[in-house]
C-alpha cells in the first residue's frame, strides 16, 4: 500500500510541475505579445503564480515521494546502477536547482520592474533590458520542457543503457536553443515606452 501511494503522490508532482511549466510558457510567450504595460504586468504576474503555485509544490512533492520510493524500494545508493533512475535523479536536480535560481530568479526580478514601471506610468529602461536582453534565463526557461521530458522518458522506457539519456539531454538542448534563437524574433517585445500624448 506504502508504494502506491508514494506513486499516486510522484504522479501528483509530475502532473503540477508540467502543468506549471505549460502554463509559465504560455504566460511568457503571451507576455512577449503585449506592448501594454499593464497587461505585461498582469502575464508576469501570472508566470510568478504558476511557479510558486504550482511548479514549486510539484518539485518538492517529486523530490519527497521520489526519495522516499528510493530509499524504500529502489535499494538506496543501489540506484547508482541503473541508468534511467540516476538519470531522472540528476536531471531532476540539474531541474529543481536551475528552476529555483536562475528561471524563478529572473521572472522574480521581471515582475518587481514590472511594478515599479506601472508606478512610473511608462517601461523602464531596466525592464526593457530584462525582457530584451538576458539570453541564459530565456535558454533554461525554453529548457524546462524538454528536459522534463527526458526525464518522463527515462521513467516510462527505463533504459538499462545511457544511450536514452544521452539522445534525450542533446536533444533538449538542441531544442532550447532553437526556441532561444526563434521565439524572440517571432515575437519581438516592443512595448510602449510611456503614455500617449493628447493629440
């Protein structure tokens, strides 16, 4: 029964962390297509409730009911001599840690110059060059995803080799940097830099 349930609880996390992560792109791909400073505002507002609503429960319930499964019915350290599960460990943490550092960071940070510009009545040139500018926080944004993916792949086929991984980690990263080079251009930010003037 114990093992059922950390199951049912692991699946629980996958099915938040990918609907936050589905729902944190929607938000920043809407949010690259809004020249309106408040309703920017309102999708960066957005992205930060879906990650710390819930793409972050998702993780840490993933990380409990995952390590609990391993001490229990996985051998322990034994999991280092299986490919698929110390892959979809390291993955995950390569996840958790990028996802709580470098991506929430900068959402974090998009969404406070975000305020401060709606209580200047007009974009800032810090936010400007937030939403322009940073190349890494967009490439493990588009990085989320993918790498999710692999690690949904490592527990379904559960590969005795890492040959799996290692098609999969190239080809999220072939991904992610396919979406940091095209998304911006299809959708170029181009905000209203302040109020209209009376004609």
């Amino acid at each position: 029964m114990t093992y059922e349930l950390l199951k049912f609880a692991h699946l629980v996390g996958l099915a938040l962390i990918s609907g936050g992560l589905i729902g944190v792109w929607i938000f920043d791909l809407r949010s690259r297509q809004l020249a309106d400073l408040p309703l920017f505002a309102e999708a960066v507002r957005n992205i930060a409730v879906f990650y710390d609503g819930v793409v972050v429960p998702g993780a840490l319930l993933l990380l409990g009911s995952g390590s609990w499964l391993i001490a229990s019915f996985y051998g322990g350290w034994a999991f280092l001599d299986a490919p698929w599960l110390i892959g979809m460990v390291a993955l995950f943490a390569l996840e958790f840690i990028e996802g709580n550092t470098i991506t929430r960071l900068y959402f974090m940070r998009l969404r406070r110059l975000s305020k401060e510009a709606m209580a200047q009545g007009r974009v800032t040139p810090e936010l400007e060059r937030a939403r322009q500018a940073e190349i890494v926080p967009t490439f493990t944004h588009f990085l989320d995803i993918p790498l999710l993916m692999v690690i949904i792949s490592l527990g379904a086929i559960r590969p005795t080799t890492w040959t799996q991984f290692s098609v999969g980690v190239i080809g999220a990263l072939l991904v992610a940097t396919l979406l940091t080079l095209v998304v911006p251009r299809l959708y170029p930010w181009t905000p209203t830099t302040g109020p209209k003037e009376a004609p």
